[in-house]
C-alpha cells in the first residue's frame, strides 16, 4: 500500500467550486446582504455592514469545520461502508465500536476522534493514553473473541483465524498501518484497506455462522 489515502487535485481544468459550489455561495451572499439589509433598517448601516459581515463568517467557519469531518466521524462511517460492500457483517459493540466478520476473519473495530502521535523513539499515544495500555484491553477482548469462537471449529471446517483489534484514529501516520502486537492503529481508509486485502480464509456460510453466534453472545451480555 502507499500513501495515507489521501488524494490529490486532478489537473482536469474544472472550476475549484465543486458541482452546485456557485449556487452554494450565492445563496449565502443573498442571506448575508439581507440579513445586513434588515439590520441597516432598524440600526443603522454601520450596524447593517457588521451583521452582513459576520453572517458570511459564520459560514466561513461552518465550511471550515466540515472539512475536518473526514477523519473523524463522518470518515470512519465512510470507511464501514466501504467495508460492508467487501462482504463484512458488522456487529454494534458498544459506543463507536464494531466486530467485523468477514473473508478475511474477525476484527475488533475501535473507532475514536482523538489523533495518534509518536511518544518517544519507540512508544505511540492516542490522545493521551499510551497505546501499550490500549493494546493490552484489545488483546484482551480478541483473547475472549477466540474463545467464544473456538466452539465454531467443527468436523470439515478450519479453524476460525484470532481476531485482530484495530483502532481507527485521526491525524496522519508515518505508515498507513502501524502494526502493534495483535492491533493495528490506522486512519480509518488505509484501515479498511488494510482488512480488504488480507486473503479470504472465511467462506459465506461461515461468516453468517460466526456472525449470529457473535450476535447471540453480545446480545446475552
């Protein structure tokens, strides 16, 4: 794999507003002129050119924000559904938190907002929380996924693989995947791509299987 999945601007010649970005702006500059227009009225037209004004800051900064939503929320719903169309059932466990079954086996997926940085020459933090102690819990609760699956392991069926824990964060990687024991810490595309690529070791049947005993234990709990 290369890169973080981040893309880059085509030189294709377009307008840099994207389809519907003009009508977009113009709305919000009629909104704005109004709002100044109504203010001038009752306030005055100093009072008119501050609200116009701020009004299209407002809107400055809403635009500001959606573009940080990719690495977070909204990109790791994004990345889910990309992996549901790869032929993975995703189980709800908890607060932004999913096991994954599927061609490649089980992953326990652990999605957060908070960055992912460097902590010295070897360790790595997620907010504030060495991954060392993350990784530990996620072992952890894959070492308990083994063992409720291990009953899958029949006459003429292989071995269901270990599950793996993998922590979907923001901000960039030196790798797209930073392997760590058992887990993997990843933006959640180089993720889900990671999870794609791994070879097929679960058949349909199986996966419908170890998906509904999943269902039947979290459900119990």
């Amino acid at each position: 794999m290369g890169g973080d999945g981040a893309g880059r601007p085509g030189g294709s010649g377009r307008s840099a507003a994207p389809d519907g970005g003009w009508a977009r702006i113009a709305v919000r500059a009629l909104i704005s002129a109004a709002a100044g227009v109504m203010a001038a009225g009752f306030l005055g037209v100093r009072a008119g050119v501050l609200v116009a004004g701020l009004t299209a800051f407002s809107y400055v900064l809403l635009d500001a924000a959606n573009r940080r939503t990719p690495s977070g929320a909204n990109g790791s719903r994004s990345a889910l559904r990309e992996l549901r169309g790869g032929g993975y059932r995703l189980v709800p466990d908890g607060a932004a938190r999913y096991v994954a079954v599927g061609p490649g086996g089980v992953f326990l997926l652990a999605a957060t907002r908070r960055p992912a940085a460097p902590d010295g020459r070897h360790g790595w933090r997620v907010g504030g929380m060495p991954v060392d102690r993350i990784a530990e819990r996620l072992a952890a609760q894959s070492a308990r996924m083994d063992r409720l699956l291990a009953s899958e392991t029949g006459p003429g069926h292989a071995h269901v693989p270990a599950a793996t824990a993998v922590v979907l964060v923001s901000g960039r990687r030196p790798r797209p995947v930073v392997e760590w024991g058992r887990v993997l810490l990843a933006r959640p595309r180089p993720a889900i791509r990671h999870i794609l690529a791994r070879d097929a070791v679960l058949s349909a049947e199986r996966i419908e299987r170890v998906t509904e005993r999943i269902e039947r234990h979290l459900r119990a709990d």
